[in-house]
C-alpha cells in the first residue's frame, strides 16, 4: 500500500517538525550532491532551521559559489543600464589581468624563482607538486622510451626476416648460375675431345673425328683399308730393308 499525501503545511507539533526537518534536510543534501556530481553543477545550499542552527552544502568553495553569485547578479544588474557597460568590460580585464599575473607568479615559484614570499607549508606544497609533476614526466619518458624500444625490435626482426629471405635468393642465384656454367661448358669440353680424337686417326693428311667415324660407317671402312695398305707397305719397306742388310 503506497504513502498517503501529507499535507504541505507548517507542522504544529514540535518534535514532529523537528523529526520531518532531520529527514528531509539529509534528502535534500544527498540530491544537491548526486546533482552536482551528475550534471557537473556548482551547487551551493545554505539552510537555517527554526533553532537558528546553520546547515550548508558546496559544491566546490561556498564563497567561490556566493562571490560568482553576487557578479552575476551585480552584472545583470548593470547590463540593464547601458551606461555602465565600460565599468563591466573594465573589471573584467582588471580581473583577467589578476588572473595572468597569479599564473605568472606560480610559474616563477615552478621555476625556482622569487621563493622568498612563501611560507613552510607553501613551499612544502610547491615541492610535493614539482615531485608529482616529476613523476608524471618520468613516467610519460618511460612510455615514450618503451614504444621507441619495441619498434626498434621489431624493426630489427623485419631486417633479420629481409637478410635470411635475402639470403635464399642469393642460395637460388648461386645455384641457376652453377647450372648455367656447366650448360655452356658441356659443348666445349665435347668440342676438345673431337679434336683430341680428330688429330689420333689421319685419313689422306686429314683428321677424322670418332665420332664422324662411327656416324658414317662407309668413312670408317675407307678408314680402316688405308691402315691396311698402310700397314702392308710398312712391312715390305720392313722386308726389304733385311734382304739388304743379308747382302
């Protein structure tokens, strides 16, 4: 069964009110939190109860929320009148210059410099944050190294895959060219052995080649007939010379 309506009216009893009041002042901080977190809101709640007991929630600074309150309504206030319209362009660069010159003083203090207007807690939050903003540069360093490392390893890598492919190609040329000399030296050596046999077999102050001799069988008996009458008149010369010799 859901809660019935309660009456939007000022509570008579008093520990009632002041019980209603508990709870709902918890609620409505809780929603002013969850807002600013949700919406990224600056939220300032100041609440007074009938005790006179002070109640607040901030966002960020209450008095950052209170002062840029206070601008706001002062500038629409004089956005109404045209004529102060230069004071508020005035004070807007009056503050930005306060501004730039607050920036150019942290970065004097960052670097060192004009340290002697700090106190020990300022200067122990000055170095807390360079010894932070060290460690992020380290660490950012070491990232960047990192990745230069690895790609240098990976480029080594592809070179060693390039040098080893390299490599079998040079293997393959070695070997086509090793094939290819001994295709061309074949012929030659086929050639000096035809001379060499050309000059060992003399056909009527010619040379005829084995080869020859054995593709034409007529050239081979004409061949083998002359070493016979060669033959036959040797061994007359060979006779006569010994019937002189008896005489």
């Amino acid at each position: 069964m859901g809660r019935g309506k309660i009456a939007i009216e000022r509570i008579d009893d008093t520990t009632n009110r002041q019980v209603t009041f508990s709870k709902r002042r918890t609620g409505l901080m809780k929603k002013a939190r969850e807002l600013s977190i949700l919406c990224d809101a600056e939220i300032g709640l100041i609440v007074f109860s009938c005790t006179g007991k002070l109640y607040e929630f901030a966002s960020t600074s209450m008095k950052s929320i209170t002062d840029r309150y206070n601008k706001v309504k002062e500038d629409q206030n004089q956005l109404m009148n045209p004529a102060s319209e230069a004071k508020f362009w005035k004070r807007e660069a009056e503050t930005l210059r306060q501004q730039l010159e607050y920036l150019q003083e942290s970065q004097r203090h960052l670097m060192g410099e004009e340290l002697s207007s700090l106190g020990i807690k300022e200067i122990q939050d000055l170095e807390n944050q360079l010894k932070m903003s060290l460690n992020n540069v380290s660490k950012k360093k070491e990232e960047l190294l990192t990745q230069e490392i690895n790609q240098l390893h990976q480029k080594g890598k592809n070179m060693e895959q390039e040098y080893a492919e390299l490599e079998k190609k040079m293997e393959l040329l070695r070997r086509e060219n090793e094939e290819l000399q001994k295709v061309v030296e074949a012929p030659l050596s086929w050639n000096r052995n035809e001379e060499n046999a050309t000059s060992s077999y003399p056909i009527s102050n010619c040379y005829v080649s084995p080869a020859a001799l054995f593709t034409n069988p007529q050239l081979s008996n004409h061949h083998q007939e002359q070493q016979q009458q060669q033959h036959s008149s040797e061994s007359a010369d060979t006779a006569m010379q010994l019937r002189l010799q008896l005489l």
